[in-house]
C-alpha cells in the first residue's frame, strides 16, 4: 500500500489518510457476521438507527466476530443476541466487502430456513434493535423500489435467487 498517515487508532480501529488526502479505516479485526433467516413466507430482519447515516436501517442481524471464534458459531451468537431466535442448519452465502472504497470490513453471509426458538434479545446496552418480520415479496419490493438500501441485505437476496432458494 502506499503511504499513508495514522489520523487515530482506538478500540481496534485505525483512521489513516493516504497520499492524495483519502481518508480510510482499519479493523483489527475486520470479520463481522450476518444472517438471513426465512421463517415460512417472511425474513426476520431487524430495524436500528445507524448514527453514521442518520436513520433507521432495516438489515439483517449480525455483528463482529470476537477473537477465534468459528464463523458459524458468531453467526448463531449474534442472530440469538439481536432477535432472541436460534437457527437449525445454516447455508453459507459468501462474503462481501461492505464498504471497500472506505474499510476493511468483511461480512460474512449466512442463511437459514430453520428458525427453532424465540426468547428475548440478549442486547448490549447500546443497542436499540426491533425484530422486524417482513414478507418475502414484500421485502423484494422494497428492494426494488429503494426503501431498503443496506448491502448485506441485498446481497444475501441476490444470492438466494442464483442459488435457487428464491422465487422472485
């Protein structure tokens, strides 16, 4: 990589500007973790304001995956934390790299059909999550017409219709 200037570093990120005055962030630990879950003819989605974007997003529940844990393992974790819900057997859809032009980031997609339990969200002290349930075609029209905006969301729907696991 180029040159590049530490702007700050705090909490495991670093904030650098490169040579032509471009400012970017690093992750020390870059992988986060998402999870589609389709219970019958709706996804459960979860609904939170994003500080970055000022405004509530609809998007898939998910999070950072801490230190050595497995991939699938973070994912179940954080789908429990953020909807109260556990999963059966899981389908991994790839990964994406949410905001390349700015991060390190790595999300890792994965999907279900196989929704088992629900309890209560076991949430940090800083979030504010509400499970939402979506219909599926509803969610591909909201798609469609852009009042769904968030990548990791449309990239687990495109994924899901070139696997054949949708009908759209």
């Amino acid at each position: 990589m180029e040159d590049k200037q530490i702007l700050l570093s705090k909490n495991g990120v670093t904030i650098y500007e490169d040579s032509y005055g471009k400012v970017y962030f690093s992750k020390q630990n870059p992988e986060s973790v998402v999870i589609l879950a389709r219970d019958g003819n709706q996804f459960i989605l979860i609904r939170q304001f994003r500080k970055a974007v000022d405004c509530h997003i609809v998007q898939l529940p998910g999070g950072g995956v801490e230190s050595g844990e497995d991939l699938e393992a973070a994912a179940r974790r954080e789908f429990l934390e953020e909807t109260g819900m556990q999963c059966g057997t899981m389908i991994y859809l790839g990964k994406l790299f949410p905001a390349s032009w700015r991060c390190n980031e790595i999300a890792h997609v994965y999907y279900t059909e196989e929704v088992i339990s629900a309890k209560d969200q076991q949430l940090e002290d800083y979030e504010n999550i509400a499970v939402i349930r979506l219909d599926v075609q509803d969610c591909i029209r909201q798609i469609k017409e852009n009042e769904i905006q968030d990548s990791e969301l449309i990239y687990a729907i495109l994924q899901l219709k070139l696997r054949g696991y949708l009908e759209v």
